[in-house]
C-alpha cells in the first residue's frame, strides 16, 4: 500500500534549483513510503515573456509534463503571472450563482429585506 500527497506546489527561481528540491522531496518521501507520480506531477514556469521558456524536469528518469495553468487551492495560477483567467473564472460563477438566485433577488413581490436574507 502506498501512502500519497497532494495540492504541493514547488517555486524555485530557475529549473536546476527546481530540479533539485524535486530530488529531495522525492528522496525524503521515499524514506517515509510516499512515491511521487510523475504521471500527476507539472511543472509551470511563470515568465513575461510571449513563449514559456522549456523547462526540463524529471522524476526517475521521467520527464515531467509543462502546462500553461494550474488550478491550486481554488485559485487559477497561469504562466503569464497574471490574473485575468482567475477574474474571468470568478466573474463566471458569480453570473451562475447570480441566475439560480434571479427569481428571488428580482422578484418585485419579494421584500427587500426578505431578498437580503437569500443572499
């Protein structure tokens, strides 16, 4: 049986320190049982730059997939370092909940007060 984590996150400032806290993040976990799954494991590098530089990470000789976004602990993290992804993801669901409650929060027949309640 093998234990597992998840939702770790990693920063390093280039990919050869990155490289080598994977190493020892991959080691100490092996120590204690955990085993990393290249499979489920990204690397993102944040850059201003128009195209991500390639960064080349692995785990066991496996190279690591780059991806462009990531969603973490709720929070869209992209590789611009910007936020318009996580404000336009955040101005979507809050029209969805909107229109479930519109009948409600609409409804002239409805006091203010009562409406203020089904917020």
């Amino acid at each position: 049986m093998h234990n597992r984590f998840d939702d770790t996150v990693l920063i390093a400032e280039n990919k050869e320190n990155l490289q080598k806290l994977l190493n020892i993040v991959e080691e100490e976990s092996r120590k204690k049982g955990l085993e990393l799954n290249s499979k489920k494991t990204e690397v993102m590098v944040i850059s201003r730059k128009q195209e991500s530089p390639k960064c080349d990470i692995f785990i066991n000789k496996v190279k690591l997939k780059q991806i462009e976004k990531f969603k973490y602990l709720g929070t869209i993290i992209s590789n611009d370092g910007k936020t318009n992804r996580e404000i336009s993801a955040r101005t979507a669901q809050a029209k969805i909940n909107f229109q479930k409650m519109k009948t409600i929060l609409a409804n002239k027949h409805i006091s203010i007060e009562t409406r203020k309640r089904a917020l």
